[in-house]
C-alpha cells in the first residue's frame, strides 16, 4: 500500500507541475484508472502465485529433485619407459587414454543415501595387448577392472548405500553401509591425483572391494577433535559353481576375504592422525604364469597396517605436508610359500609427500621406499606404468596441477620407479611375487620380463561437470 500511495502522489504531484491546471473531476478520474491498474496487477500476480508455487513444491518433493548426477571426463598422454633386467628396454611414446566417470547420488532424507559411480577407461581406437604366453588374462581382474585402459565398456565402479543416524540422545553420530565400496583413489594418493579421498589409507588399499562398514563419530563423546572408528569388512574373490550346472553357485574353494579397521586420533583443518590395520585371508598366485589357464592356489593369510600423519601450513604459502608408514606380513599355509619364503616375513614402507601453492596451481613432491617382503593391495593405483606404492626400491613423483577455468584442469606428472628386488607388481606366492634381488634376476631366463627400472610421464586435460 505504501507503494501505491506514494505513485499516485508522484502522479498528483506531476500533473500540478507540467499539466495545465485541472479540474477537481478530472484529478479524481485519473486516481480512479491508477487504482484500477493496480488492482488488475494485483490479480495476475496472483493469478501466476497460484501455479507457481504448488509447481516448485513438487519439484521439491520430486525424485528427481533428491538426485544429484554429475561428471568426471579426462584425456592422458602417457610416456612409458622400462629398464628390463637383461638390458633391453622397452617403451611407449605416446599411450592415449580416455577416462570417464559419472556419479548418481540419490538422498530421499538426512539418514539414507544411494551413490553409484560408472566408469569408463579406454585406450585409443583398438586395443592390441602384448602378453607372454598370449592374451593379457587379468586386466578384467575385479579388483582392477575399472581403472584399467582396455576397450569401451562401462563398468560399475562403486554400487553402495549408507544409513546415517546417532545414538545417545546425538552425541554419538553412527553409519552403515554395504555394497560395492569406494576403495580406490584413496586418503594421500588423492592429492596427486587431484580427487576426492575415499576412506582407506591409500599406502595399503587401492583395489575394488565389496563389502560393508560400521562407522563411529567419536568426537563428541571424547572432546578430541575429529576422532572417529570404523570397521569393514569385505569380500575380494568368491568360489562358485557356474548358474547353468547340477549344483549352482556351490561355494568350492576358499573365498578371500578382508576385515579391517580404520581409527583416526585426532583431526582439524590443520592436523589429521589415523591408523589402519587389516586382515586379509586366503591369498592366491597362479600355478603357471605362462599358463594363466591352469589357475589359481591358495597360499595363505597377510596382515597389513598404515599410519598417517597430515599438516596443513596455511601460513606457509599454504604448504601440506605428509608422512607415512606401512607394514605387511605373510602368513603362509602349510606347504605352501608367499613372497618366495615358507616364513612367515615382514615387510615395511614410508612415504613422504608435500604440496604446495605455485603460479595459481600446486605443485607436489613424493618419495616412498618399499624393503623385500613389501606388499600392499594398491592394484587399482593410478599409475599406468604400475603402482609407485607397491615398489620394493625407491620411487620418487613430481607433479603440478592447475585448474584453467572452472571445471576444466590440467596437469603434468613425473613417476620413477627402481626396483631393487621382483614381484613387486605380483601376487602374493612365489609364481608372480617371489622377491628376489634385481642383479640376482639379471642372469634368469626370465629377464626379459623383470623391470628394473620404470618411468612415466603423463599430461592430461581434465573436465568435471
């Protein structure tokens, strides 16, 4: 009302101005067409008010308005170089690639969420594998089929729910979960590769997994700052009888199967402390490797643990910091050897890395060593030339990464690996994992197929959406 009585006292005020002066008739006919104006918009705006607003309640209350979906492109060139222990090398200049993801989320309310990632990972045009012995047998394998460049299919990379809620009148925040988990691109290897971290610590874990977890948010019960617990547990191989035999989906082997722990002590914008141990049991290798068909055996049990520690110095050019320590032991079954030895063996790993601002992007240094019996699950890591954190030698990263506009990124990476002892890229028996040193391999009719040294070097051009 404020703003009508006020046009019609600018509109009395104009015509008193700039009109000869009227009659008192003629004055009350013009206020009566301006109310008259106002009254008609009044209507329409009402009129639209009516649809508008039950249109943007069912959106909100809509499906499709819980659903988030977005999108992750990217385009690499890789520069691959090995040193192979009989003296040869091997290369390629330029490997092309194509990845792909794309993510659905659905939240119908604050305790339920559904998240599924499809993933797409290609080499350009036809892919024509070298393989001794033939065709390359593990590049569908589960725990790596969905980062690894082969053809144009889309797999399932993570398939999972969470159920949120807490107990103890709200102080102790809880979640469950199961499904297919992300287990890869995980805490630290996330830094370099510019992603989101994934709960596992990525010294010991970049594989797929399904499975299930049991989370607890401590921090409220303890005053300690980000102090959580969580336990999972998960399934990497089942033993099953094919869908069309007499006795379908029998179990007739030993199903490997994982259980772990994750603890974070402490954690702010500035510190985060956390520690992982995990079981895993019934490890396999191949009987032949030049014969991939004859399958597997059974060799035993490993533990693996990782501890972490991350600093952010914002105050100094907003520099991170990381240290980390790995362990791994074997646990062979009777007859049986794992990393070469019928021992029970211990491995350890460190990994340093820091991060920093420079030129609009950050630019990142990493260092990790592995001794003989080092073995993590790190299948999935994202380095085509083979996982850096599965090295037992050195391997030193230097990266930049810098986002152009928004959305679209660019970066340049620099991987070195020297191995000082085989099988770091194996399996857990002595087939595909023996450690043997490097100078001892030099002289074996298989040197040719042993890397001594590996380097990568990779640009790509990336876009999420």
């Amino acid at each position: 009302m404020k703003k009508i009585g006020l046009s019609i006292a600018v509109f009395v005020a104009s015509s008193s101005l700039y009109a000869a002066t009227p009659s008192n008739a003629q004055l009350l006919k013009r206020i009566e067409q301006l109310e008259l104006q106002v009254t008609k918009n009044k209507k329409v705006t009402s009129h639209k008010e009516k649809y508008v607003a039950p249109v943007t309640q069912i959106e909100n209350n809509s499906p499709f308005g819980k659903l988030k979906i977005s999108g992750d492109y990217r385009f690499a060139v890789d520069n691959l170089h090995y040193d192979l222990a009989d003296g040869s090398t091997a290369k390629n200049d330029a490997l092309l690639t194509n990845r792909l993801w794309l993510n659905f989320s659905y939240k119908p309310n604050e305790h339920i969420d559904f998240n599924t990632k499809l993933a797409f990972n290609k080499v350009f045009g036809q892919g024509f594998i070298y393989y001794p012995g033939g065709k390359a047998p593990f590049d569908g394998f589960d725990w790596l089929a969905s980062t690894t460049n082969t053809d144009d299919r889309v797999r399932i990379k993570n398939a999972y729910i969470n159920y949120r809620d807490t107990l103890l009148d709200g102080k102790l925040p809880w979640s469950f979960g199961v499904g297919r988990r992300s287990t890869s691109y995980n805490q630290l290897i996330s830094w370099r590769d510019d992603t989101k971290a994934n709960s596992p610590l990525g010294h010991i874990v970049s594989a797929e997994f399904d499975g299930g977890h049991l989370g607890f948010n401590l921090s409220k019960i303890t005053g300690v700052s980000g102090m959580k617990v969580k336990f999972a547990a998960g399934r990497g191989a089942s033993y099953v009888s094919p869908s069309l035999s007499p006795t379908p989906d029998i179990d007739w082997g030993k199903n490997i199967n994982m259980f772990d722990v994750n603890f974070v002590f402490y954690s702010d914008e500035a510190l985060h402390a956390e520690l992982q141990a995990m079981h895993v049991t019934n490890l396999i290798d191949l009987k032949d490797p030049q014969n991939p068909n004859q399958g597997f055996d059974t060799v035993g049990d490993m533990n693996l643990g990782s501890f972490m520690v991350t600093y952010n110095a914002k105050n100094l050019n907003n520099t991170k910091f990381f240290a980390s320590f790995g362990l791994s032991q074997t646990d062979p079954n009777n007859n049986q050897t794992m990393l070469g030895s019928p021992d029970k063996e211990t491995g350890t790993s460190y990994w340093f890395g820091a991060q920093t601002a420079l030129l609009g992007g950050r630019f990142g240094l990493e260092y990790n060593h592995g001794s003989k019996y080092w073995r993590s699950f790190t299948y999935a890591e994202d380095t085509v030339a083979g996982s850096k954190l599965a090295v037992r030698g050195n391997a030193y990263e230097a990266y930049y990464t810098k986002e152009i506009m928004d959305g679209l990124s660019f970066q340049a990476r620099y991987t070195y690996m020297d191995y000082d002892y085989t099988g770091s890229q194996g399996f857990f028996g002595s087939t595909t994992g023996a450690a043997m040193k490097i100078e001892d391999a030099k002289n074996s009719p298989m040197a040719k197929y042993i890397v001594d040294k590996a380097q990568d070097v990779r640009v790509y051009l990336r876009y999420q959406f």
